[in-house]
C-alpha cells in the first residue's frame, strides 16, 4: 500500500509502499481521506532511533470497513466509518485499529455525512468536546477560547455556543472567521494584549477558559480573567493546577490518555453534531497524498485557516 512515512530513522517523510497492516481481531479500514492535525508533525519531530519504524504519519481518517475482527464495536465489513489510528498512522490506503493495533478509536459515519468532513473531526473535535465537558460549561456562562479558529478551536467556538455559553473568542488576524462560527465577542492578538483587553470589558471576570495556545508560565497570566471559582482548561499541559487552586480556580490539562470523550461514544457524538449542523467541519485545504509534506509544512509555519484533509 502507499503509504506517508519515515522508513528510519533520520530520513525525511515520504510516499512509500509498504505492507498493509494485519487487524487481526481489530479493523481493517481503507481510508478515503485522512485528517491533517499539528500533533502530526509534532510526533515527526519527536522520533527518535529507538521509535518503532516505518512510522506512518497521522492519525484521523475516513474510509471503509473492509475487514472486521471479533473486537469490532458492532461494526460490519462495508460500513462507512471514521476515527483515529494511534498505531498505524492514516496518510496511508489502509490502516487497522483495535485489538493489537493500539487504543485507537472508530465509529460508523452518519449518514448524509462526506468522508471529507467525517476525516477533519476525530482528534480535534473530540478534545473540543472532551474541553467542554472537563469544564463544565454550561448555558449562560461566558467562555474564553484561546485561539479559536484553529481545529480545536473552531469546534470549540461552535459547541459552546450550541450550550447557551456566551463566547468570547481570540485570535491572530481572522477575526471574521470568529464570528461566522459563533463567537459574540473578538479579540485580535495583533491588536494588543488580549488579557488586558479581555478584563477591562469583562471586569467581573469569566467563568471559563479553553486556551490551546499558550505556553507554561505564560498561562498564569490567564487567572487576570477567571473570576473566583472559574475554570481553566490547556491542550499545551501548560496549566498548574496547584497554582491556580491557590487562586480559588481548577485548572486542568487534557491529552488522549485524560480525555472523557476520546471514545467511540464520543466519535457518535461529534459526528451527530456533525450531520445535525451544530458544528461544521471547515475543510479549507484538500491535497492529494503526495502534497502531504507540503500540507505540514504550511501548518507548521501558521498560514492554514480552518482543517485540511488528505484524498487517500
């Protein structure tokens, strides 16, 4: 099968043949598209000679059932179905999830929904969701998204507002893009310092907040806008919950291994969501699997608006 992949250690990603994947009591899947996420190109730098190789890039997808095994979530052969392969990687013609293949996860696509738009959910629309629940937020609560119109960020914007929560978005130059999934309140990183900006309109503080960009340290500054008892949540693992637990807030850090939704159940959820219109995919970009270098590359650098998929 082709394949996007590093054969060994210290070469370049590339579009390879390698042998397909063995599901044994897992599944099978052919993808059709898969998914371009930032922790893509984060693993790639984080390999070393001891990681496991050939290492197929990527994790989302959307494809085919093309072979199930008896550990199959009530999956059949031919069903369309989408989700997140931890072991196998995704910018590949095939990829297996379950049993010995990892803790990845996959779900029947609903129906009405493309293979595009089910490829651009798992992983970032699962740690929106899984964002939310941690914190709780709840209608009429205002809410802070911290780089709102990235993959997370987007799902994030829209699913509060799908709660009734007041939603107060930052971001770096797409301020339009904000508003048009649902923020009510803006707040451009190129005009100024947004903390300041946010607690000089909201002097009574705000009850929670999503923040997907900011660094260890620097996250502290965040507690300037939380009012007393409110909540914080970081995708970086950058919050300190003791720290903030001083300032009467719960702070918390959400990965795979700590997100409440990162499950079947919860790809069911998102992709009703989906199908329903209570979130949009945003696809933006769609490359064929050659271009995937080029595809990280642009999102590595910031100049990507909105999701990008690969056609398998």
């Amino acid at each position: 099968m082709r394949a996007f992949a590093v054969k060994q250690f210290g070469e370049a990603p590339a579009v390879h043949d390698l042998p397909m994947p063995a599901a044994g009591d897992g599944i099978l899947i052919r993808i059709t598209y898969a998914g371009v996420n930032p922790a893509d190109y984060k693993i790639l730098d984080s390999l070393k000679a001891e990681s496991l190789y050939p290492h197929i890039v990527g994790r989302d997808f959307a494809g085919v059932a093309e072979q199930v095994g008896s550990n199959n979530n009530g999956l059949r052969a031919g069903d369309r179905v989408f989700g997140t392969a931890l072991a196998h990687g995704s910018y590949a013609e095939y990829t297996a999830v379950g049993d010995d293949n990892g803790p990845g996860v996959v779900a029947r696509m609903p129906d009405g929904v493309a293979d595009d738009q089910a490829a651009a959910l798992p992983v970032p629309a699962l740690t929106a969701l899984g964002s939310l629940d941690l914190l709780g937020v709840a209608g009429g609560e205002y809410l802070v998204v911290m780089g709102a119109t990235g993959g997370v960020g987007g799902y994030a914007v829209q699913m509060g507002r799908a709660r009734g929560a007041h939603v107060i978005a930052t971001v770096r130059g797409d301020s339009n893009e904000a508003r048009k999934i649902g923020a009510e309140d803006v707040f451009d990183v190129s005009n100024g310092d947004v903390i300041d900006q946010i607690r000089a309109r909201y002097p009574g503080g705000i009850d929670a907040v999503l923040d997907l960009v900011t660094g260890e340290g620097a996250i502290q500054r965040d507690a300037n806008i939380i009012k007393k008892g409110g909540r914080l949540l970081s995708t970086t693992h950058a919050a300190d919950s003791e720290w903030f637990k001083q300032r009467q807030m719960l702070a918390y850090n959400i990965g795979a291994d700590s997100n409440p939704a990162f499950s079947a159940q919860g790809l069911t959820t998102v992709g009703r969501m989906l199908a329903e219109g209570t979130i949009t995919a945003r696809v933006r970009t769609t490359a064929d699997l050659a271009a995937a270098a080029d595809v990280l590359e642009r999102l590595r650098r910031g100049g990507m608006s909105g999701k990008a998929v690969l056609q398998i």
